[in-house]
C-alpha cells in the first residue's frame, strides 16, 4: 500500500481525516491468519534483537 501524506489544521480540529483501507481483504482476514502473521513477526523480531545483540557484544567485547 502506498503512503498518503495528510496535512492537518490544527485550528479545525473538527475535520476528520479518513483513510482508505481495503474492508474486503479485512473482512477476509482468518484468526488462522493473523496467528501466522504474528508468529512470524515475533520470530523476525527475535532475529533483529539476535543480531543487535551479537553487534553490542563484537563492539564491547575485551581482547583477553
């Protein structure tokens, strides 16, 4: 999906701005579905903090 840049007036807080959204591809969306997506962005968020954490320990780690 491509990213829709909004300006907003502060000074009519009244308007609303609303977004378009596919309510086809949301309604078809299965819990089967959404426990798949999760699973994989917790394992991708567990290889990021995997490779952070190796990073931290080359850049710290003391020559013996």
């Amino acid at each position: 999906m491509k990213k829709v840049r909004v300006s907003i007036d502060l000074n009519a807080p009244r308007k609303k701005v609303r977004g378009r959204i596919n309510q086809k591809l949301i309604d078809a969306t299965t819990e089967i579905d959404i426990a798949r997506h999760k699973k994989s962005d917790d394992a991708m968020a567990m290889r990021d903090a995997g490779k952070y954490a190796a990073r931290v320990r080359k850049k710290w780690a003391c020559p013996s």
